[in-house]
C-alpha cells in the first residue's frame, strides 16, 4: 500500500461517546479535493460502538 496516499481517520463515537478514538485507516488523494482546507469525512462501521459513525481525517 502506498504511504503517500494513506491517511489516518479517527472516530469521536456515537452520541453517548462509545467507541471513541476508534482508529481506521483508508486510501485517499488528498490532491483532487475540491476543498484543500477541508478534511476528508467518511461513515464507517465502528466495532466498538457496533453502530456506523463519522470518521474524520487526522492529521
């Protein structure tokens, strides 16, 4: 997998905060955003939670 492209995205959880700080990480070009400033937001199963919840990109 390419480390150039690999970005770190993390959880703050569901509405009562289980699961938190969940790490996943995923494939994205950060170059082709329509919004450089904006970070990149994703819906993803958390296993913790056993719910889908937002992942945001850390950086």
């Amino acid at each position: 997998m390419s480390q150039d492209r690999l970005i770190k995205m993390i959880t703050k959880g569901d509405a009562k905060g289980v699961g938190k700080g969940h790490v996943y990480y995923t494939v994205f070009n950060n170059k082709n955003k329509k919004d450089p400033g904006a970070k990149h937001t994703e819906r993803k199963y958390n296993p913790v939670a056993k719910a889908h919840t937002d992942y945001t990109q850390k950086k």
